[in-house]
C-alpha cells in the first residue's frame, strides 16, 4: 500500500489562509487610519487621484497586502469599502499560488468600481473571487499621467502602488475577497 506525504508547508498555508480573517483582523479604528493614509498616498502619488475618486461609485482600498513565497506563496491584506469616503464594510483579500516564485513584497492596493452593476454585484455577494466573479483590470499609468483624464472601459479598476521588497510580479487574479467583522 502507497502512503502519499503532504507537503507540511501547502498544508501550513492552507489552514493559514481558511482562518485569516478570525486571526488577523485589526480594530476597526487602526484599519479605519490605515485606509486614510493608503488613500493619501495614492493621492500624492497620483495626478488627478482625488477627482478620479469622486467620479466612482466606490473603492476598496487595502493599505498593506504581504505577499511572499518560496514556490509555495500566499498573500494576504485587509482593508475598507469606501463610498463618498465614508467606510462601508470591512474585507480581506487572500489567495494561494503554486509555481516558480520566491521572495516577499508589502503594497497597497486601491479596487474602484466604475459601474454601479459591478459595484451592487461586489457587495451582494458572500466571497468574491477577481477573475471568476469579476474581471478587474490592474491599471498600468504613467506617475506624470493625470487619470482623471483617462476613459476606462473596464467596469473594475485596481491601482497597485507603495511596492516594498523584491518578488516578481503582481496580480489580482484569482484573488479572494471576504467581508470581516474587525474587533
């Protein structure tokens, strides 16, 4: 009879990333100021970000999203749904990846909804996924760009931005949002 052995650290990751939200969650006022200051930066970094803000029918914006790998990687951020700047809900944004990768990266990550469809379809639901649930198109701007300028035909726009640490590539896709309940 054949045993197969798990890999310890898949299932590490794993267990890890199915209790994320009970274990990580930050008080609501820390994650409240964390946002604030996630959405000024976009703004001093961003010609036009402000303006660009007021245009959307909300955004999510995650002040600090830890990704790290060694073949086996995870990624984990919690942050707010902000409409007219005021926060509605709490979320986490978790995914898992297997493959050729090694190093670890802190950025921020701003998620505006164009549409009121894909804004009304984000909050209706209970677990999104980006690419299964919604496409989300991660902006590629020009530092000198203003993007208030910029038409975008995509429903749902994601700004990665404040790169910290060494780890190729960044994606959006395949990513899960779960709304949290911080303490």
């Amino acid at each position: 009879m054949y045993i197969k052995k798990s890999n310890p650290m898949v299932l590490l990751v794993l267990i890890s990333l199915a209790f994320t939200q009970f274990s990580f969650a930050k008080p609501a006022n820390q994650l409240n100021a964390d946002v604030d200051k996630a959405i000024k930066k976009f703004e001093q970094e961003t010609i036009g970000g402000g303006k660009f803000l007021s245009k959307v029918k909300g955004y999510l914006v995650f002040p600090s999203v830890i990704k790290g790998g060694f073949i086996v990687g995870g990624e984990y951020g919690e942050g707010a749904l902000r409409v007219n700047g005021v926060t509605k809900y709490f979320y986490s944004m978790t995914s898992a990846s297997i493959g050729y990768q090694i190093g670890a990266q802190e950025h921020s990550v701003l998620i505006a909804f164009m549409s009121e469809a894909s804004f009304n379809n984000f909050i209706k639901s209970d677990g999104w996924e980006a690419g299964v649930d919604g496409s989300i198109t991660v902006s590629d701007w020009g530092k000198s760009k203003d993007i208030s300028s910029i038409s975008y035909e995509k429903p749902i726009i994601a700004f990665i931005y404040g790169e910290k640490g060494l780890m190729a590539g960044v994606s959006i896709e395949g990513t899960k949002f779960q709304r949290i309940l911080p303490h």
